[in-house]
C-alpha cells in the first residue's frame, strides 16, 4: 500500500462504499472516513479486506493520510450536510487542495461552494455521479464541474473509474466522464439527467399500464414484450432492467411487481428540473408529468376512496394487440426522443444564462454508458451535435425528425386509446402535445395577448409590424391609453 492515498472518500452507504471500491481496482489507494467509524471498521474488515484502502477515525486523521493536493470525496445526503463537512475540512487543509462533492446537490449550491472555497484558496468540484450501485462499483458516469483548475488533478481518476464506451474501432476505451463546466454547471447537467430519468421511468409505467389494463396482458406476456422492445431502438438500461423485474417471482409463485404498493417516491431531482424550466421559460412539460404522476401516486389512499365514487369509461379492446403493441413501441420511441429534445433545449437556455459552455455531443457521450439513462440512440445524440454544434432541438436533426414523424400515426393511436380507455398516460400524452405545439406555426396565443391586453393593458405585438414593437387598444372604450410595462418572467 501507498504510503499516502491518492484520495479519501467520506461516506460509506451505497454510492460511497462501492465507489471506494471501484477506485482500489484502477489501482488507486483510498482513505475510507464514516462518521460512525464502526462502519468503517466493518468494510475493513469485510469488502475492503485485503486491498489497498485504509481506514479513518477522524477528519484530521482522513486529511494527513492523502497525497497533495489533497482530494477529499464527499458522498454524503445533499443539503447542510454537505456544508457541515466542508467546514469541518477546511481548517485541516492547505492552498490548492480539493473537495469533491459526489452527491445529488442543487447546482446553485455548487456555484456557491466554489466561489466560497475560491476564497480560502481552495477547489470545489461539484460531479454528478450515475449509476446506482452496480455502476458504481464497475463504472458510472460521471460528470464534474466547479474549478476547473482541479480537473487535472482528479481526471486521471475519474475517467478511470468511469464506464467505458466503444471508440470508432470498437474498442471500449472511451470514458463515460469528462469536464462540463465553471460552478454548478455538473450538478446541473445531473440534475438533467435525472429529470430525463423520472419522464423515461413513467413513460415504461405508462406502457406498462396500457399493456395490463386496455390489452389485458399478464406479467410473463410484458416481459416477453420488453425483452423484445430491448433488442430494438429502445434498448436501453431501463428497458432492460424493466424486463427483468416481469419475470420475477415472489416465493409463492406471483409475480413480485404486481405486490407492490402503487406510491412512488421522489428525492427531489425532477422536481428541482422542472423549477428551474419554469425560471428559464422552458417548456419542459414530459418531465413535469412525471413528478406530478408521482406526485399523485402517492395520494393512495384518495384514490382508492376516489375510485368507489367516479365512474369512467369501460375499458373494451376489439383491436389487434400485436398492432397495438408495435404502435405503443413507437409511441414509447417518439416520447423517449421527446423528453431528451426537451433536457437540451432546458440545458442550451441554461448555458446562456449562467454562462456554461456545454458540449452536448459530449454530455451524450457521458451517459452513453454507466448511467441510468443510457440507451442505443444517445450515440445518435452525439452524432446530432457533431453535424450541427447549433442545433437548438434534436427534433430538427434529420434522425431524430424522421424517427419521430415515423412514429407519429402509432404514437396517436396509443394516446387515443388511453383516453378513450380512462387510462391515465399523462407522459405519453404531454410529449405528443410539445411535439404538435413545436410544430405548429401559429398558435392561439394571439388570442391569450388580447385577453391580457383588455384586462390588464399588457400590450401585444402585430403580425404586419416589425418585432419588438408593442401596442395597446382600448378594447371597451373606456379605458385610457396608458399600457403596463412589458416584460416576461
């Protein structure tokens, strides 16, 4: 063992211990520091046993141990948590030394530590790290961002203990990792990231749901469905792992899905994506479904109260289910494509407005692999920003466009019959409605500023002047000729 470590993790849960791990077997030596040292004690003593990793019992223990410039992981709960280790660090720590924050943190908060740390001569590096458990023992994506002085120093071990892609001769050699930007810029990009996952994540329970209740399917007849949807456009790691849960059984036999209570929780990610959509003017409306859904969910027990008095439509199939299956597969396609549409379009405004240069084609390439999200057609994300570093929405890039208007016919068949089933498919539906918003030329809003301007006098702009020019009627004859101020929030 190195008689310093290359650098110390502190957290030993999930995420933390495996992680810890993971960096021992690319060769790094690591520092382990819990606040309950027993814990640590026992990974010592059990995982850990016989490899490269030492244990600490305290901060200033965990400090003296590392290798200048000292990098310090914190895999810990976001929030005060996070601040409260920070300061417990820094009087132990000299110029140029490094502090990782690995957890799920509000980007504003990254922005803020990095410009605090700056101060004392410090570097904060604020990553997202993807993958859950298994990704991060055997190689998450990971996405850093804060000072970009410390990058060096942490590259080497980032990008070899992110997954790895293949490169244009198919060699898996291309890490899943690489810098995304000043201040909060990684945080946000991971916040991003999981917005997307909660919109594909209820998208599959929108499917699934239509397949159970309209078709009348059994779980082994769904998994059967996935296990071929994941050999198409739609292979990804949620599709896979999807499969894999219909075929599972309790001990008696049932499948497991089906005994799980129907309330699903939420850490806090998608909902932040859609605040900051709504600060930015971003119509990011398939991720905000998906909270609200699980928002709703978790009403279990009005719903149930709710479901003995409303009545809704009889739920009656006379189509083809093979035809319909194929239609909910496009439908499944086309809303995914949306959704990822609709996260770089809410990164491009982002950038503008704290001043991140992005590169898009490169966040692509980062969750290709190790992270929640990734699936076949992220390398034609990639591809997309490669032939256009331009393009303000991957609906205008000619797969994506002809991808989606291909599935168009299915994808409204399938939102028809949900509706006209009672079937809730609020995910499915808010993309197809941005898909035909976003296409539409001319929308009734001219009607909305009307209505504002007879009420509140906000003025409006005319087709036959030039834009920027505003103008106010006295719509009754009553009013004067005093407008509001214009502005948009």
């Amino acid at each position: 063992m190195k008689e310093l470590s290359d650098i110390g993790l502190v957290g030993l849960a999930v995420m933390g211990e495996n992680l810890v791990l993971n960096m021992e077997s690319k060769g790094f030596t690591v520092t382990a520091y819990n606040r309950s040292y027993s814990k640590v004690e026992k990974f010592l003593s059990g995982r850990a046993a016989g490899k490269n990793i030492r244990g600490a019992q305290s901060v200033e223990e965990l400090v003296s141990s590392l290798a200048k410039p000292r990098k310090i992981m914190l895999m810990v709960k976001a929030g005060q948590v996070v601040d409260d280790f920070i300061e417990q660090l820094i009087p132990h720590l000299d110029k140029g030394d490094i502090i990782i924050d690995g957890g799920n943190s509000h980007f504003p908060d990254s922005d803020r530590r990095t410009a605090y740390l700056a101060e004392k001569g410090l570097h904060y590096i604020g990553s997202g790290v993807s993958g859950g458990e298994e990704g991060a023992l055997k190689g998450p994506s990971i996405m850093p961002g804060g000072a970009k002085e410390a990058w060096p120093a942490v590259k080497d071990i980032f990008q070899g203990i992110s997954a790895k892609v293949a490169d244009e001769n198919g060699d898996l050699t291309v890490p899943c990792c690489d810098w995304v930007g000043d201040g909060g810029a990684g945080h946000f990009v991971k916040m991003v990231h999981n917005g997307i996952e909660y919109g594909d994540m209820q998208l599959i329970c929108e499917a699934y749901q239509l397949m159970k209740t309209v078709l009348g399917l059994s779980a082994d007849e769904i998994h059967e469905v996935f296990k071929e949807w994941n050999e198409t456009e739609l292979d990804s790691y949620l599709i896979e792992i999807t499969r894999d849960i219909f075929a599972y059984k309790d001990e008696d036999g049932e499948p497991l899905v089906e005994k799980i209570l129907d309330t699903a929780g939420q850490k806090g990610t998608g909902k932040w994506t859609g605040i900051v959509a709504l600060d930015l003017g971003v119509p990011l409306t398939l991720i905000a479904e998906s909270v609200f859904a699980r928002c709703i969910s978790s009403k279990k027990d009005e719903r149930v109260e709710a479901s003995q008095v409303i009545e809704g439509p009889k739920v009656e199939f006379t189509g083809d289910k093979k035809a319909f299956i194929e239609d909910l597969r496009q439908a499944l396609l086309a809303s995914k494509m949306t959704s990822y549409a609709q996260g770089y379009v809410l990164m491009h405004e982002a950038a503008k407005e704290y001043n991140w240069d992005l590169n898009y084609g490169g966040i692509a390439l980062m969750w290709r692999g190790g992270c929640i999200i990734r699936s076949a057609f992220l390398g034609k994300i990639k591809e997309a920003y490669d032939n256009n570093p331009a393009l303000n929405n991957l609906l205008l890039d000619p797969y994506f466009k002809g991808s989606v208007e291909s599935a168009q016919a299915g994808w409204r068949r399938v939102v028809g019959t949900a509706i006209a089933n009672g079937v809730p498919a609020p995910c499915l539906s808010a993309a197809l409605t941005y898909f035909d918003g976003f296409r539409t030329a001319r929308l009734p809003a001219n009607l909305l500023q009307a209505q504002r301007d007879y009420f509140g006098a906000h003025t409006y702009e005319r087709t036959d002047k030039p834009r920027g020019e505003f103008f106010h009627t006295n719509w009754t004859g009553r009013g004067g000729d005093t407008a509001s101020t214009t502005y948009n929030v």
